[in-house]
C-alpha cells in the first residue's frame, strides 16, 4: 500500500537534495517514519547527513552498498536516497523491492556525469519511477537553464568529489562552446 519510487534529478547546483528535503520534511510532518540513505564515497561534508549547497541539512544514514538499505528501511515507510549515482548497479532493485513492499521511495541524483552522458543506475530508476522530476540549475555562462555539469579542472575519471571549484552548471550552448574537458 503506497508503495512508490519518486527521481529528482538534474545537474549539479539545480537543487536535488532542496527538494528531498523538502519532500522528507513534509512526510515527518505527516508523522510518517522517514531514513534517509547516503553513499559513503560522498565524503564532501558530514558523513551523518545530506546537505545541499545552501547548507539546509538533514540527518541520514552512511551505507557502502545499496543491499544494506534493506535491513535499515524495515518498518521505515519514506526512503529517501540521495546521490544515488554514486551507489552500486543493485540499487534499482533495492528501490523495486521497497516500492512493491509497499515503501515511498525518493530518489535524488544526477542524470548526467561531466561528459553527459547518463549516470550509473539512474536511467533504470527513472524507467521504473512513478514521477521523474527534472531539476535545472542556472548557467553561470548565461543565466539560461543548465542541465549539464561542466568540469573545471582536467581530470577524465568519472568520479571526481567537487563543488563551485571543480564544477559548474552550463546550458546546452555554454556546455558545448567550450567542449567538455
Ligand atoms: P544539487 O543537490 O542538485 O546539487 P542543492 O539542492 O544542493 O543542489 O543546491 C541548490 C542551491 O545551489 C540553490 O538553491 C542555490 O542556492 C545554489 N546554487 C549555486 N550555484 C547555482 C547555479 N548555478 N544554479 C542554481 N543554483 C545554484
Ligand atoms: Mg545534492
Ligand atoms: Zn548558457
């Protein structure tokens, strides 16, 4: 009963964790049993919770692997995951076996890495979700809307823990004006 799987995703910057919180914050207020999950390869502020770039906060739980969500979300009815490109390649089904049992499952991520192409497990989420919410950033070339994240500094892995230093939000024109890195 109730069981759902919601994406928000988009670029950096265009405010993926703002809205899983807000969407957490309102099922507390409806006294509904909320966790909040994070990978702990993302390291950039503190382990023990989500925060977006305008330091709103909220308290989540570090997992190394998308199979121990699991055993944490028993009798949880609201899963929030953030930065779910980050997980591991089980995580679609970890998110198909909480919403068929009945959870509300957020998740929040980018669609794209910095070369733009579609990131980790979140093209088979969003096949599988009920809503898909797209966020967009501002490009800071133009102020029009961004959708990919341009990396500033030369480093071809995909993975690469940053903020305003090593990346920033640009429009499709803005993206491809300077070829990405
Ligand atoms: P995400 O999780 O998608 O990276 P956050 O929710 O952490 O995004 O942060 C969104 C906030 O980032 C915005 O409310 C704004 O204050 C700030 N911000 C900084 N740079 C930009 C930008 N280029 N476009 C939009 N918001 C930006
Ligand atoms: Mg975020
Ligand atoms: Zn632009």
């Amino acid at each position: 009963l109730g069981g759902c799987i919601e994406v928000i995703c988009g670029s950096m910057f265009s405010g993926k964790t703002e809205e899983l919180i807000r969407r957490v914050n309102r099922a507390r207020i409806a006294k509904v049993q909320v966790e909040i999950f994070s990978p702990v390869a993302d390291t950039r502020y503190d382990k023990s919770s989500v925060v977006s770039h305008n330091l709103n906060s909220i308290p989540s739980v570090p997992v190394s692997k998308s199979a121990d969500i699991l055993p944490l979300a028993d009798h949880i009815q609201v899963v929030g995951i953030d930065e779910a490109q980050f997980f591991d390649d089980n995580l679609p089904e970890v998110c198909l076996q909480l919403a068929n049992s009945g959870v509300r499952v957020i998740v929040a991520g980018l669609d794209m890495d910095f070369k733009g192409r579609p990131f980790g497990s979140m093209p088979q989420i969003m096949a599988m979700a009920e809503s898909v919410t797209k966020l967009h950033a501002v490009c800071v070339k133009c102020g029009s809307q961004a959708m990919y994240s341009y990396r500033l500094v030369p480093d071809d892995s995909k993975i690469l823990l940053g903020e305003k230093e090593s990346y920033e939000a640009r429009c499709r024109k803005c993206y491809n004006l300077d070829g990405s890195i």
